[in-house]
C-alpha cells in the first residue's frame, strides 16, 4: 500500500529476489547433474573394454562363446593365468619388460633433468636453436629410424641384447620440454644461494632442483614408464631369440590362439598381466602425475 492508501500491484523487490535465487539455484543443480551424468557416461566407456578384457579372462570357453554375452562368469576361474605360462615363456618376457622399462625410464629421468636444468637456467650462444632441434626430434617418426639403428645396433654387436634394447631410449626430447619448462619456474635466487655456499653444480642439481621436481618428475616417470613397456617396433626389430622377448613380443606371439575360443580367455589373461604394471605405477603415482601436468608449461 502506497502512502495515499491504494494497493500496490506490483511485486516487491524483497519477493522477487527468492524466487530468482531458487531458479538459478534450480538451474545450477540441473547443470551440475548433467554435466556429472556426461562424466560418468564417458567413464563407463572408457573402462568398459577394460572391464570386458578382465572379465573375459575369468570365463570358460562355453561361456565366451554363448549367445546373448556373459556379462559375469557363473563360477570365475583363473585357470587361464596359469595357461599362458604354459603356452608361451611368458614369465621371462615379463621380466625382460621390467629389466628394459626401468633402465629406460631411469635413464630417460636422469638425461631430462641434466639437460632440462641446462636449457632453464643456462645462458650459452646457439641455446634456443640447439633446443628447437631436440624438439624437432619429437616430429621424426619412429620407423624411419628404424634401418639406421639397426646397422648401429648390429655394427656394435648389440643386436639381441638388453643393451641394444634399452640404448636407443635412454633419453627423450619431450622428457627434456618437460624438465625445462618446470625447472624455469625454480627462482634464481635459490641457486644462487645454493652458489654462495660454496655448492657445485652436481650438488645444486641433487640438493636443490631435484627435490623440487617431484610432480614433474612423476609424469615422466609415468610417460616414459608406459611408451617404453609397450613399445613394439624397436624390440620386434633387435630381438631374434623367444628368450629375449619383452611383454608386447609374447602377446604377439599369442595372435595364433584368437582364431581358437578355446584359448580367448588366454589371450585376455596375458593382456591383463601386461597392462597391470602400468596401471599399478599411474596409481600410486597419480596425485603427482596430475599436479606435473597442471603446472608444467604456466610457469617461467
């Protein structure tokens, strides 16, 4: 009511303003809930194949070949795990993998620190030219560089050794990128610091750059972990022995039994065996991993 006593009509501002907030309210929670039913949508296609893989490996013949699919096995067998230690010297390949992975990883974590410190805080004639053709080395493809390591390997006598596997990937361009680009976000001043209490470069490196790389760090480790453990090309090329086989060269050597339903659950149970390591290695490193890659390339 107005001060002349005649009834207002029009809405308060004091009433509109809840119903206002309820409806973008209304409209937030909406959103939210789609965008999370989408999420869940693309994760439950993501992890479906890997879900399939696994359980595949758990079922019996009967059971892989029954229409409509199994999507749960009546009684989980892990026979087939057994199995493929049978079928091919699966135990030595595995070992193989780990013996190559983790030198290579180690290798390509200690060259991309020392050049990436080298590069972040360095200043010589030629630097960022010298840079732009170790990047440009990430743009080669791998086979065209296959025939010249091989006569490289071979004129070495390295052909069929761990060596000869493990040499050629001891250090990486991107691993280097990525080293430079967090080491550039460290302040000077801690080096120079580090300097005028007398420390060499070795112990600046180790005491003081080093420590400060662990979410970098953890992502190359992770990268370099998982292209090295399923590399095919290069081990398919240098290896001639079953014995000497990695991982990925004993799952080839299974294509033979997909033509059979009987030895399905076989091929499955080798395939999960070779991607747990890596899964194992992204979870324990995860927090790390995603931290690295949310800060690398924001700094300097």
């Amino acid at each position: 009511m107005d001060k002349q006593g005649n009834i207002s009509t029009e809405p308060s501002f004091q009433t509109a303003l809840p119903s206002s907030t309820k409806r973008v309210e209304k409209r937030g929670y909406i959103g939210g809930f789609v965008k999370y039913l989408i999420m869940l949508l693309i994760s439950l296609v993501m992890v479906f194949p890997f879900y399939w893989m696994a359980v595949s490996s758990l079922k019996t013949p009967v059971e892989l070949s029954s229409l409509p699919p199994v999507w749960w096995p009546s009684s989980p067998t892990f026979e087939s795990f057994a199995k493929i230690f049978d079928v091919v010297p699966f135990g030595s390949s595995l070992m193989n993998s780990i013996i190559v992975t983790t030198a290579a990883t180690a290798s390509i974590l200690l060259t991309s620190i020392l050049a990436g410190y080298v590069f972040a805080k360095y200043h010589f004639r030629g630097k960022n030219v010298l840079f732009v053709i170790v990047l440009s080395t990430m743009m080669v493809p791998q086979f065209v560089l296959i025939v010249p390591l091989y006569h490289m390997m071979n004129g070495l006598h390295l052909v069929n050794t761990f060596f000869g596997l493990i040499l050629p990937n001891m250090a990486n361009a991107f691993g280097i990128f990525l080293m430079k680009q967090f080491i550039e976000g460290i302040p000077d001043d801690l080096i120079e610091a580090a300097r005028l209490d007398g420390a060499s470069e070795w112990k600046i490196i180790w005491k003081v750059i080093v420590p400060l790389l662990k979410p970098a760090a953890s992502a190359l480790i992770l990268f370099a972990f998982v292209y090295q453990w399923n590399n095919f090309l290069w081990p398919l090329t240098i290896v001639q022995t079953p014995e000497m086989n990695t991982v990925v060269l004993a799952l080839n050597s299974l294509r033979s039994y997909t033509t059979s339903v009987e030895y399905t659950n076989v091929v499955m149970a080798g395939a999960v065996i070779g991607i747990l390591p890596s899964v194992a290695l992204f979870l324990w490193l995860q927090k790390f991993f995603i931290e690295g890659i949310a800060m690398t390339g924001i700094k300097g």
